[in-house]
C-alpha cells in the first residue's frame, strides 16, 4: 500500500467508514480498525492484528 491509499483508508476509518485490506505476505484478509503511522490494526474474525501498511493491498 502506498502512502495516498494508507492517508484514504485512515480518512476513511476515521470517519466511520469500512475497509477491507489484504496481507500480501499471509494472504490473510481483514477489516481495518484503526492506522498509527505505517501500520494498520486489522480485525480478522475474532482476533486483531497488527499489520504493516507495505504488507497490504
């Protein structure tokens, strides 16, 4: 994810909006909760995960 989408997807979350990303290197998919500087928390069913944003699409 380069560094326009990580601004879209925080905007987007932060004012209640839903987005989905998936994690290149596990092939995991999950819904953001939440960006603190290049990382994104990621809700993947019950658990939530801390991904790096170059990890994800």
């Amino acid at each position: 994810m380069n560094a326009e989408a990580l601004i879209n997807v925080s905007q987007a979350v932060t004012h209640g909006s839903t987005r989905q990303v998936r994690n290149l290197k596990n092939r995991r998919q999950g819904i953001v909760v939440g960006c603190e500087g290049g990382e994104l928390k990621v809700r993947v069913g019950q658990d939530l995960e801390i991904w790096s944003c170059e990890d994800c699409e």
